[in-house]
C-alpha cells in the first residue's frame, strides 16, 4: 500500500514546477520540428514522394539511343548457378540523406552523395531514371555510339544534378557487403562519372564499335577509368527504405570461355512509342501475365541489331 497514488494529477506535489515545463518544452520543440519538416514520419513521406514520382521516359523512333534521353538501366538477370530476378538501377537513400537547407529554416530536402541498388520495381520514377548526358561536347540529341565516353545523370525532378560515378576500391570507399569497387551519384561532374557502352558479345565486339547504340538491347556499361563493368549482385542484398534490394557494383565476372557473366548485362530502357507512360519491360510483363516465366525480358534483349535496324 505505501506504493499506492494519494493525490489526484491535478494535485501540485514535489516538483511540479520543473514537470510542467518540461511539457512545454517538449511541445514547443515538437510544433518547432514539425514546422521545419523534421518530424521521422514527415521525412519518411517526403522520401518516398520524391523518389517514387513518376517520370515520363524518352520515346526512340528508330530505336537508337540519343544524347538527353530519358531511359531505366535494367539488369536483365542471372544465371542458372547465380539466380537474379531483373532489376532496375535505383537510388538509394535514407533519412540520413533527408537535412533542412542551411540557408533557411523549412524546405527538408535530399542531398547526396546517394549509393544506388538493383531494385526489382521496374515502373519508371524519379528513383530509377536517369539521362544520358554527353562529355565529350557531342550535341544533344546526337546518336550515342559504342565505345563512346557518356556520363548518367539525375532527373530535374529529382533535388540537384547527380551523376553516376565510381573509383578504384580502397579499405575505406568500397561496397558494404561484397568489399567490391563502390558506385554512387556525386555531384561533382569529373573523369570518375565517365562511363562507355560496349557491345556484349565479344566476338562481334570490334565490329560494332563505332555504331550507334540500339535501346531495349543487352549491352555492357563499363568505367572508363577503372575498365570494369557495371554488375548486379544477386548473392549479395542490402536493405533500403523500399525493401531489400541487389547490391550494385562496378566489377567485371567472366565464365570459363573469358565473356562477361549475365550479372553485367544491362539494358537501356526507353518508353513503348504506342504507350509512352510505360516503358517496353512494363509492356512485355503485362503481356505475359499468365505465363509462369513472365518476369523474364529476354524477348525484347536478344533481337539481332541487323533486324531491328
């Protein structure tokens, strides 16, 4: 019984003084907060509003890809020894990406730098899409070709420019479960953010050097400073703010007969010209809707360039 209440709350015993304001402080800190936009469940919000708008993807007439194109980086998947569903080239951040501009005192925004992973949402958004943009003063619009040098950028839509950039591995700046060489989106627009696109078969490789690039199609993107390509991890996850996720690196894998591994096949994903608010995987997904291997995109990767061209 000693333990038992005998005064109301409303009652001021002890101090009382001190707890009430302390209530207030607390009050006025949190309405303080939520002003600012830094309440955990308004960043959260605010992430996913931004990351998750969706984004209208460039339309290729005739195929090619073209300086300022708008396309999705889509991994096209593993190997029967190595299982890896397709993916898409996403950003990855979280709420410590998520700070309140130092020259104000409101507008929360997202800055970088940003690691990327192979997300398996393939609908286009802010998250996964970027542009091609030149390096080399070539003009946009121009064909983008093999063996040329490019950069990859972020959308407008998305809080300042960032561009996909990577360097050799150190034991300080390396990918966190593999230990392989690390990619990002810095802002800074250097020889790191410097990448070419090369063809995937090499035995056709000298041929097509030169040609205009063909979208939809399975390439290899490779650093131009480091000379590796860029590789999804399907043994190795991390978990994001939108789920577990393909750790990405920059890291060439060849089989036996020395030709580079599936996990470095990518595509470059422009719109459907008949449905320009999807994009080409989009369409052959919902086509093979009751096909037990639907998620499979080889269909549209494996067409010969003579064909489509």
């Amino acid at each position: 019984m000693s333990s038992a209440r005998t005064y109301r709350a409303s009652v001021r015993v002890g101090n009382w003084m001190e707890d009430v304001t302390l209530e207030k402080d607390s009050l006025k800190d949190f309405l303080y907060r939520r002003d600012r936009g830094e309440l955990t469940v308004q960043k959260t919000d605010l992430l996913k509003q931004t990351l998750l708008k969706p984004v209208s993807l460039s339309v290729s007439r005739d195929g090619f890809l073209r300086f300022g194109d708008t396309v999705m980086l889509v991994n096209s998947g593993g190997t029967d020894h190595d299982p890896c569903d397709p993916c898409s080239l996403s950003i990855v951040a979280d709420l410590s990406n998520m700070k309140s501009h130092p020259q104000t005192s409101s507008n929360t925004g997202l800055y970088g730098p940003f690691q990327v992973g192979g997300a398996s949402g393939l609908t286009p958004c802010v998250r996964n899409a970027l542009i091609i943009t030149s390096v080399d003063g070539t003009a946009e619009g121009e064909v983008l070709r093999y063996e040329q040098s490019f950069a990859l950028r972020t959308t407008a839509a998305f809080s300042g420019e960032l561009y996909m950039a990577s360097d050799h591995r150190t034991f300080q700046k390396c990918a966190k479960s593999s230990r392989l060489q690390e990619v990002s989106l810095v802002e800074q627009a250097d020889f790191l953010c410097w990448w070419r696109v090369v063809y995937f078969d090499p035995q056709e490789r000298l041929e097509h050097e030169g040609y205009p690039v063909q979208g939809n199609t399975k390439v290899l993107i490779t650093h131009c400073k480091t000379n590796q390509c860029l590789a999804a991890l399907a043994n190795h996850e991390v978990w994001t703010p939108f789920g577990k996720e393909y750790e990405l690196v920059a890291h060439t894998f060849l089989d036996s007969h020395k030709a580079e591994q599936n996990s470095n096949h990518w595509l470059f994903v422009t719109a459907d010209p008949g449905q320009e608010e999807q994009s080409l995987v989009q369409r052959h997904q919902a086509s093979n809707v009751t096909n037990e291997n639907g998620s499979d995109i080889e269909a549209i990767t494996d067409t010969p360039q003579e064909e489509q061209s």
